[in-house]
C-alpha cells in the first residue's frame, strides 16, 4: 500500500467520503489511489476558489468536513479567499495539497512555492507529510483537528513521494474531543445579570442559531426581557415559519450603533463582540456603547446550545413558541428588494437552502423571509466576495434532495464562475439567482461612507456595464440553463420553474 | 493633501502610471486620489488574478512596473498565483494593497487576514505604511525595489487611515542601482572552457533573450562550438526572422535529459541550472549529466547581455547571421499542433506578441513558428496555471499597436476567465485562440508518467467534457465577439478577420 493509499482508506474511516478537487502533476497518485478505493465521491472544480467554498457549503450542511484536493501553494493560494471565509465561519475542513517531492524541493522547481507559509494563517492545523509511513496518522490527526469544536480548517501538505512511495499505514479515526462546557459560576453570574433588567442583549452565532437552541434563547429573552441577535455573518441560521426568529447585527455602522444603543451588557454565545466590518473615519470600530459590559456565555469552542439550556433552567424559561409571521406574497410590478424577497418568501420550498452573497441588494431580503417555509441561511461570513456559488455548489451535494437557491450579487458572481460547471456536472439542484445589478453598488456606498465625493475615473472602477455582462451566455458556456427576468412577474415564472425541475437553473435579475 | 494622494503623486513621478486594479472599501480613497489626480491609466478586473497576471504581462513589454491595487488579505491572495508566475519571470510590479485602518486591526473584523505573512513569499520586498507621513517615501522605495535587477515584486500594504489622514509628502524617484557585472576571472575562466572543446552549451533567460544578445550569443556558438538553449520558460523571447533561434530546454524529462546528455559544461546566463517541473519516480531531478560543470556568466541579477558581449570580445566572436528559416504555410486538413504551428506562422503579423499558455497541444508550436514575422513571445513562466488570458490583457496595454495572440488551452482558461470582460471593455488587440480539447490533457500525460493507471474515477477528474464548455457563449457573456474553428481552414480565416480589427476576438480552435 502506497502513501496515498492509506490516506484515502485513513480519511475514509475517520467520516470523510466527499472530496472537492482540482487535481495537478503532485496529486496523481492520490487521483490513482481514489481509482481503485471505492467510497469516496469526487467533484471537479475548474478553479481551486471553487473547490474550497463548496467545501465550506458542503461542511456547512452535512455537519462533518469534506476534503479538499489542491495542487501546490499556488493552487492552495487560488484557494485561500474561501478558505478565510471558511475559517470565519468556523467550518470543519480537511485540505490535502499535493507538493514537489521531499528531494526535488531544494531544487526549486518553478512550480515550487511556500505552501506551507500560505497555509498557516488559515488552518488551525498544518502539516507536511514527512513520508508515506506517516501520512495515515498524519490524515486522522488532521480529520480530528478540523472536527474539533467549533470546527476549523486543517491542512495536509503531501509531498508526492510521500504518496507515491510504498509503506503506508491506515490510522484509526481519532474522536475529536466534545466541545468544553461554560462552567457553572459563569452561567450563574449571567443569570444575575439577566434578573436585574439592565438592557441586555445575547449576540449569538455557530450552533445557537438552530431552531432548537433559537426556541430556548427566545425563552430567556421572554422571560428576562433581554433581547437576542445574530452576528452580522453566520454559518448557517435555522428559520423560517414555526421557528424563532433572530434579526442580525446590521452591516452599516450607523445602523448598528443605534441596534446596540443603550445596552447594559452583551451576552455573547458563540459570537464574537461587534465591530464595524471596516473603519470608517470619525467613527468608532466597537458598534455598542463604551459603558456597555460583554460577557461570554459560551465561547465558540464550547457548547453553546448546552449553555443556553442550563441558563433558560436557572431562570425558570420556557421555550419559545415562534410568533407567526406572514409568508409574503408574489409580488408584481417594479424589481425592489422588497418585491424580492417578498416572491422568494412566497415561493421557497420547504428545506431550502439559501446561499447569501447577494451584498448591497440583499440587506433588504433577510428581514422579509422570516414568514417562509423553514429553510436555513449560509452567509458570506469572511467578506471575501466570491462564495456564492462555490458554497451552493457543497451545500447541494452536503443536502441533498433540497433546493440550493443562491443570492448573487453579479460583482461577486465574477470571482468564482467557474462554479455553475461543477453544478452542470453534478446536475446539483442549485437555483443562482444573479442580482445583475452591473456596478460594485457596494462600495458605491462605501465611497460616499469614507466622504469621498467620486468622478468619472472612480465611477469607471466601480462600474460593471461596459461592456454588459451576459449572465445566461455565460450560464449557456458552462452548461447551466437560464433565462433573464426583466419584472417580477416573469421572476416568479422561473423561480416556481426552477423549483419544479432538477439540476441547476439561473436567473438573471435585472434589478 | 492625504496619504492616498502622496502615493499616487509618488507612482507617477517615479514613472509608474498604469494600475491594473480590483478595489474594495479600503482602497477608497486611493481610487478618489485617482480621481483628483490625472496621468494614471486605471485598468479594472473583475477577479484579483486577472489584476496580477495583467500587470506581469504589462512590465515584461513595457519594461517598467505597473501597480496594482488590490483588497485587504484575501484580495491579494486571490492574485498570488500570478504574482508566483511574475517572480519566477522576475517581473517589476509594485503591489498596494488596500486594509483595515492600523487603530480597527487589532478589533479583528472578519476581512482581516495576515496580508504581510501572504505577501512575503512572493515579494522583494515588503511593507505596511505606517502613516500617512511616510506613504510617499514608502511608494518610491517600492518602485526602486521593483525595478531593482532583474526585477522583483515590491508589496506595499495601505491600512486605510495610512490612506485618508492628511499629512501626505511626495517623494523624489529613487532611481534602482545598475544591474552588477560579471567580473573578468568568472568570464576568463569561461572563455578557457570555450576555447578547450569540451561539449558546453549556454542555458539563457532574461535580457539574454533579446535579439541583439541572442546574435552576440550566437557568435560565440559559431566560433566555439558551444550551443545554446533557453530557460522552459521565459518571460520574453524576441524571435522571428532575421533573428537568432534559439530552443528551450524541453519540459517531459527524458527529451530534457537527452538534450542536455553529453555536456561538459553548462553556462548559464541569467538562467538556473534546468531541473524538472516535478519528480517522477526512478527519475534524476536534475536534468543534465552528474558530471557536468554548472558555470554561471552572469546571475539573473546581473547584466547577463553585458557578459556576452565582453564573452565575444574575449573570444573575436563576430555576431552571428541569423540563418534563414521557412515562414510557413496556412495549413489544410485535420487540426493538428503542427498545422496551427504553420498557420500561425503564416498569419502572425510583424510585431505580434505571442502569449503562450498552451500548455500539452502547444508543446511544438513554438520551434515551428521560428520563421514567422518578429515577435515576442511570452510564456507561463511559473507553472501555476491561469496567467494567459491576464498576462495578454496587460500585454496589449503594454504594447500598445502591436496585436496579442494568446495561445491557451481550455482548462487553464478557465481559471482567469473574467480577463476577457477587461480586454473588451479596453477594446484591446487580443486574439484569443482557445485549444478545446476538453480535457486536462497534461494531467493524462503526467498520470502515465508516475506509472498510474487511470480508471472511470481518474480519468473523470481530468475530462472536461460533462458538459463541454462553450467559448462562444462565454466571450458573448463577456462582450468579446468570438468565432469556432472547427477545420484548418476555418481557423486561418479566422486569424486573418482578428488580424484587421482593432479591439479583442476569440478563437475557439476544436483540437
């Protein structure tokens, strides 16, 4: 047994049977290895970007990581955007990256880079294979690593004769160990906090955003008048009809600060406290007040749906029974946000899987959904624009038999298009919803927000017409079927089209 | 004025005046610094690798850096691998990259990354402005280590308060220290070498693959006996008729090991010793024989052309004559590497620049297009694929006049894809000719090449049929007008209808 032999049966064992790859000269014997092991399910990415955000989607949903298949520290840099997104939604990952051989190294081979370097700021974990005796432990302590609460990325750099050469040895899985309890004084002290009725706020986000632990957090909110948000960007919120809504920190700094004006104390629960996503001048970076006090109930690495309940015991909280909401309606006339996501929440199956990069347009689609039929909602959470489509391209196969339906800003789309072909190959049920917008209208906003007053050469750097993009040629060159909607009447058309057919589908939303 | 303002006012005083840019919030007030400041070509991309790959292939024609300006940490790795490719070319570039005020980093909002610990591998040279007060000094250092020989990559991080605080100061253009040269023992001693006999060839890059340099290069063959190849891969080769030839050192190991068997000596001049791209088992990693001498003329950072020169004094070597070689006919019939070889030969017209990313299918299409019109001809010079489509977009603003030709295959295309949006929207002289074999045709090579045999999960991995691209629909998507070859014929009238007109078009060539 080769090295790469026993790192497939090794990643096999430990839970891992998903691989997103975009393979190079290094890898092929891994490839060769996956040949002749069955298990494993292998999906192509045209572009590394790809394979490391639906590796993200993928975790996102299925709840145990996939592994990732790069080539070098180049193709690992392709990879890096989303894998910093990954890692700011405390995503379990496992990246193979295949390398120059130990020997050939010193020579410096133009391909020859420092992958490691690169990797590190990513990964909680990192490690070169020294030889094809090691790789199987070396692939279970990292299948344990990237399992470990809250989840994180681990990468294993794989020299290609520690693939290729003989003597591998399967490890056994190594159980990630479970996620640390907060202990009891810290829970009693919050509980103190929560009985004096100071203004208070949980600022919650990783597991407390399912529907079960929203239902007891929304309890303690009844019962001690204290409020609940989410962080700005999540992983993965359970909502929608029957389940506890939960508002999010607002992007805009000004519209933060007046969100958390006024509060005592912040409870964070797997959260960490808000700041402004940037700096803008004159304004300050932390969105609650100075005399505000933060708590941690629950840091991300503990357990803090366990934490909730034993909270929601000491106060005596029933959960929550979620108000009812309306679902909304199709809506007709001219393309708003609102009208939006009005249709989206009439028209979204039950399980759908929404994918939110749709930025600018989008703040507004959040908030109108609630009403829907229960679904779960995966946000940017890094801010490196291009994860859309890679993250509903894993979420489709970490889900399967549930609508993906992505929100697509058209500027970010661009970063990461080579997505839609690994969703024709897959025929994964992805709908993109392409919000063609065609300018950065982000930092439009961003412009005016640093007081910066722009002309004809600014304006040109943030517009994306001229020439137009042509999403449904571009869907049609990678083999996605599509079609353009010009009013709300023919975006309901497609959206119930889209719903009703398997594979993937894309709407380009003149909005 | 304000720190932005400075740096553009710098950048221009020290001869930089083209950036290639894909700019987010914290480059804000450099993009109004733009605005208010005229000189600067702004070039935007729609993805962070087109932005670096554009300014590799803008130096190498124009011979001086371009910026680039890019978003915080994952905006700059998104670029990396062609900043990999631009330092294994040892192109000039001065990077800004744009990120979170020095006073909002420490508060780690989810865009922050580690942008120094990505940059550093791939740079020169390195740093983050402080302030506002040393962002002018800190730009003309910048540009003096880029244009440092042979050339290097210069990263300038722009926290944004760095940026909009007032207090700015421009700074003079420091100019780069002289090239070193070699010192008349290293070049004696050689000249002895030449004089003995022994089998020696000279192993060139860089400025030594200039048409006068390959002339004085030839000489010395001529006289001595000695031979002469070129680097795999080079950042630029003047070629053509009227000018010497010159061969590369080939990429599958064994036709390298047997161009290289018999030497004696190997003299390299602004080159390093050829080893393989990778390691293949029970094969050398170096490519030339364990009892060759590895003499060095001249060091990448010296003047290798200067060396020569003195060389051929020493030696009485005339310049040589290049001999004369066939231009080439339009080919007919099947659509074969050498068939587009000669009709490219044919076609190319005077002072074409030749991008070539064509990785398996193009492997002879350079010895048969020796005899073709003057040219450049500019290649992938780091292995890290996806640079072609950039690099030409750059090329074309670099060389303006002069018509593009990009030579890419389908699977590397499709990694920087989006540069076809900024060839349009710059009505650049590209032509793109895509090599659709739909498959990752290396990769097949490489798979037999490590003794693997693939199977359906393999050979999967490396098709990239299911469902076949559309290049048509892609440029269309994109706003570059395109065409499909799918006979020899076709393809040459197709060549000539790119020829006539100004602004890009896209060949999609079915090999």
């Amino acid at each position: 047994m080769n090295g790469a032999e026993s790192l497939v049966h090794t990643l096999l064992a430990s839970g891992v049977d998903t691989v997103f790859a975009n393979p190079g000269t290094s890898e092929m014997h891994f490839v060769a290895a996956l040949d002749r092991i069955p298990g494993m399910r292998c999906v192509l990415g045209l572009f590394e970007g790809v394979v490391t955000g639906a590796a993200d989607g993928y975790a996102r949903m299925a709840e145990r990581p996939a592994a990732t298949l790069l080539h070098c520290g180049p193709g690992l840099a392709n990879g890096l955007a989303n894998l910093h997104n990954a890692r700011r939604a405390r995503t379990p990952m496992v990246n193979i990256v295949g390398d120059q051989a130990t020997y050939h190294r010193p020579l410096d081979a133009p391909l020859t880079a420092d992958t490691e370097g690169w990797a590190r700021p990513v990964s909680g974990w990192t490690r070169t294979a020294a030889n094809s005796a090691t790789v199987g432990a070396d692939a279970a302590q990292a299948v344990q690593a990237a399992m470990t609460a809250p989840g994180q990325i681990a990468t294993l750099i794989l020299p290609s004769d520690s693939s290729w050469d003989e003597g591998g040895i399967v490890a056994a899985p190594l159980p990630p160990p479970p996620a640390a309890l907060a202990d009891t004084g810290t829970i009693e002290a919050i509980a103190r906090i929560l009985r004096s009725g100071d203004p208070a706020m949980f600022i919650m986000s990783g597991r407390a955003l399912r529907a079960d632990s929203l239902a007891v957090a929304g309890g303690i909110c009844a019962k001690s008048g204290a409020r609940m948000m989410a962080q700005t960007s999540n992983g993965r919120i359970e909502r929608g009809a029957g389940r506890m809504p939960i508002e999010r920190v607002p992007y805009p700094v000004d519209q933060a600060i007046k969100a958390l004006s006024g509060l005592k104390h912040i409870i964070l629960v797997g959260a960490v406290a808000p700041v402004g996503f940037f700096a803008y001048p004159g304004k300050p970076g932390r969105m609650y007040p100075d005399d505000c006090i933060v708590h941690v109930l629950a840091r991300p690495d503990q357990n803090g749906p366990a934490a909730l309940a034993v909270l929601a015991d000491t106060l005596g909280a029933e959960r929550a029974v979620a108000p009812s909401a309306p679902r909304g309606e199709r809506a007709t006339g001219a393309i708003t946000s609102e009208a939006v996501a009005n249709t989206l929440s009439a028209l979204m199956p039950e399980g759908a899987v929404i994918v939110d990069e749709s930025v600018t347009f989008g703040r507004g689609l959040f908030p109108l959904t609630r009403g829907a039929a229960p679904h779960d909602w995966l946000a940017l959470t890094g801010g490196a624009i291009g994860d859309g489509l890679p993250m509903s391209t894993g979420a489709a196969v970490g889900a399967p038999g549930r609508r993906v339906i992505t929100l697509q800003a058209d500027g970010s789309a661009m970063y990461t298009v080579q997505a839609l072909w690994t969703q024709a190959r897959e025929k994964l049920d992805v709908t993109t919803i392409i919000l063609a917008n065609r300018k950065y209208a982000i930092l439009l906003g961003e412009l005016a927000g640093v007081g910066a007053n722009p002309g004809r050469t600014a304006l040109d750097m943030l517009d994306l017409g001229n020439p137009n993009l042509n999403w449904c040629s571009i869907a049609d060159g990678m083999g996605v079927e599509s079609a353009r909607a010009d009013t709300m009447e023919r975006f309901a058309e497609l959206l119930e089209t889209a719903n009703r057919r398997s594979g993937p589908f894309l709407i380009e939303l003149m909005t």
